[in-house]
C-alpha cells in the first residue's frame, strides 16, 4: 500500500490544528510542519500527533516555506493542508485506495476546497454562494459555502515541488514531469472564512505586498493580476488600478474566466454599462458562471432601460439555478425573482409584476434589496401612497438615516405631515446627531 505524508506551514494556528491533523491521523504515515514563528501552542500540538515541526524562516515567499515542509518527507505521495482546513471524512476514507489505483502517468490530483461563510452571498472568484447543508460539526451553521479546486495531493519526486511566491502550486512541476493531474471527488472543508480574523488590514496589506512583488517578479501569470484587481478593490477601494489589472489578465489569458468576470463587475461600477454586457458575455452559459452570467446582464440591461431584454436574462438566471447541482440560498433566489417582478412593471405586466415584489420581501424579508425594488416599482406607476407603505415596514427590519429619510419624503408627498412627524422624531430617537433628519423633521 503506497504511504502518504502531510505536508505543512503554519503559523499560529493552535485553534484550529488539532481538528485538521485529526481529520487525517489514521491515513497519513508521516506528519512535517515548517512553522514560520508561531507564539501559541501550535509546536506543542503538533508534536502530540507524532509531527516532525521545522523552523522556517518566512521570506515572503509561499513556496519556499511549502518547499521546506516538503523536503524532509519521505512517503509515496504528499496530502498538504492549512491548519484551518480538515480533510472531510468521506475524503480520508477514500484517499487511501485512491492512490493504491492511481496509474503510472498521474502525478496530482485536484481536490476540492469547500468555503464555509456566514454570508448569505459569499462567494470566491467563479462559485456562487450555496446554500449550507452540511451536517459536519463545525459546519453546520454556516449559512453558505463555495468551492474551488486545488492539486493538494501528488506524488513525492525531487522534481515536483512548489512554484509562486504567492498562490504557490505544484501543477507546473507535475506537466514538466511528464505527468498529468486530473480531478477527484475528494473534498476538504475550510473553515478559516468562519473565523474572527484579527489584524485584517495588517493582514491585507502583507498580501498586497506579496501580489505586487508577484506580478513583478512574474507579470505573464493572469491568475495573480486577478488576485490583485481583487486586493485593489476590496481593500484599498482603487477601482481604475482593479480595473487595469483585470485587463492585464484577459489580455494574457483571453480564456480567464474570473478576469472577464470581474472586468464586467468593475465596468459595471464605472456605469459602463454596455462594455460590461460584453465582458459577462465571455462567460460560458453552464455552472455557476452561466448563473453569473444571466443574473449580471440582466442587470446591466436593466439599468440601461432595456427591461424586456432584462427580464429574459432574469429568467434565465433562475432557469439555471434551478439546475444546479447544489441549491443555492432562498435570500440570493428571491432577489432575482424580484428584479424580474420589477421588470414586469416597467413593461406594463403590473399584477404578475407586484405579485413577484411582495412574494420575494415576504419571503426574505431581511434582504433590503428585495423592499427597495418594491418601493420603486410602487414610485414608478405614481402609487406614492403603496411606496411610504412599504418604506415605513422596511424599518421593521432595517434601519439608516436614509431609509428612515425616504420613508418621511414619501409619507409627506401623499400629505401625511403627521405620521412623517412622528416617524422622523423616532429616527431623531436612533440618530440623535442627524441633521439630515433633523431637518426632514421641520420640513
């Protein structure tokens, strides 16, 4: 039977090590962590399981601290996890006859990383938010996951090690070999999304330095400029720089699906709304980037006024969620049952419009989006009377300055000067420093 190594790096991950290393203690025949500087009790723990715990001096280079963890194993084949991931039960049972099958020309195989989040719409890059089933332990009350595919197992050879100083991977080395990965069912479950991270802008700003030295050092790899447009925007709200990387990326690999994907996402943000339309459409019709596809063209149709085109896109989004392999959250379904109810109004379809509107705020009434497109549609045919209905009941669930804000706007133009009052003294109430409603008060 081939014998099969963990492989390691980890750096304070005491809270979580325990649960990974158990998730495989009765398949691996050998344990190699390179700490890079942990000041917990990961080194402790890690000896508990038998571990070898090699100290790694961290040069900002992913793949040399993986190659560290790499060198001294000696098994047949490598399985290599962070501290906040476990292989699923399933996955560890199967692992063992998987590579006693493994023909001589496969050197790695993909397996599939699950993220657990709190977040109705979490996603990573390509893979919608799903909705959480899963009944293991520490995922049971996530709300979503998605999924990526990494080659976390492959075989021990001096000639497949780890390449990139950041987004390290062993793929390259295994093509170079002569062999080839191919897909498995296996599954890990990641629960580092889960998980209050401390020091999350020190944290950022390390990996943005790490990106930028990336794509210097390596600039004809579109997956790292993805990974930067995606640094630019979410952490240092740089749309142009975002949006110059993600052209960087589908110009070297036109394939780039996440790039396109992306690039219509921040095109969008620019109100470019048609350039956007021609960026989603590089997206394939199938998965969840056909769902992706549908739901963000529809979008942009709808801002430019194209309800009808819209709305069929709309339709589609849902015709394909609905042939999904895993069902996604009822709160992501109803908004697009909303924008199609939205659509079906401007386009004069108001009875079938509105019964949509308020089956999707019923449904979900926490998803804000889902009352403010009711609002509008209510504006929209001049029923100003239904719209402050609707603003009014949206504060049962949410509140802000602005909503309490348009909700008195409304109550004041169908002349309820009274109820506007007393609405605008218990916003007063919540925002005692408001201007903005305190003037809406005196109107």
């Amino acid at each position: 039977m081939p014998t099969i190594g963990l492989s390691m790096i980890v750096k304070n991950g005491g809270s979580d090590l325990r649960y990974c290393l158990s998730s495989v203690r009765s398949i691996v025949d050998q344990i190699v962590i390179a700490d890079t500087g942990s000041t917990d009790d990961s080194i402790a723990i890690a000896k508990e399981f038998g571990a070898t715990v090699i100290p790694c001096v961290w040069n900002d280079h992913y793949a040399e601290a993986r190659n560290v963890a790499l060198a001294p194993v000696t098994t047949d084949w490598v399985l290599v996890l962070d501290a906040d991931e476990e292989l699923s039960p399933e996955a560890a049972a199967a692992l063992p006859d998987l590579v006693a099958s493994t023909p001589e020309n496969i050197g790695g195989y993909q397996l599939t990383i699950r993220n657990y989040a709190n977040a109705v719409f979490a996603s990573v890059t390509g893979s919608l938010g799903h909705r959480n089933t899963d009944s293991f332990e520490r995922a049971k009350n996530a709300l979503t996951h998605s999924e990526h595919i990494l080659c976390r197992l492959f075989r021990r050879d001096p000639s497949i090690y780890f390449t990139g100083r950041v987004h390290e991977a062993v793929e390259m080395q295994i093509h170079r070999a002569g062999l080839r990965t191919v897909v498995s069912n296996l599954l890990i479950l990641h629960y580092g999304t889960l998980a209050e991270h401390c020091n999350y802008d020190k944290k950022q700003h390390r990996y943005y330095k790490l990106l930028r030295t990336a794509v210097e050092e390596t600039p004809n790899l579109p997956h790292l400029w993805v990974q930067l447009a995606i640094t630019e925007r979410n952490t240092y709200n740089n749309l142009d720089a975002a949006l110059e990387c993600t052209r960087r990326a589908v110009a070297l690999d036109p394939g780039a699906l996440d790039a396109w994907s992306l690039l219509g996402e921040y095109l969008g943000e620019k109100k470019e709304h048609q350039q956007a339309i021609e960026a989603f459409h590089h997206l394939p019709d199938v998965g969840d980037w056909g769902i992706t596809k549908a739901w963000r063209i529809g979008d942009h149709l709808h801002d430019l006024k194209r309800f009808k085109e819209a709305r069929a896109m709309y339709i589609q989004a849902v015709d394909r969620a609905r042939k999904s392999r895993q069902p996604l959250p009822q709160e992501f379904l109803t908004t697009i049952e909303s924008r199609i109810g939205y659509t079906e109004v401007r386009i004069g379809m108001r009875t079938v419009g509105f019964r949509k509107l308020i089956h999707a705020r019923d449904s979900t009434p926490m998803v804000l989006s889902n009352h403010e497109r009711l609002m509008k549609a209510y504006v929209s045919v001049q029923d100003d009377r239904s719209a402050a209905e609707v603003a009014e009941a949206t504060l049962k669930y949410w509140t802000s300055e602005q909503l309490y804000g348009r909700a008195i706007a409304l109550l004041r133009r169908i002349n309820e000067d009274a109820r506007a009052d007393r609405l605008a003294e218990a916003g007063l109430q919540q925002f005692p420093d408001s201007n903005y409603l305190r003037n809406m008060a005196f109107v």
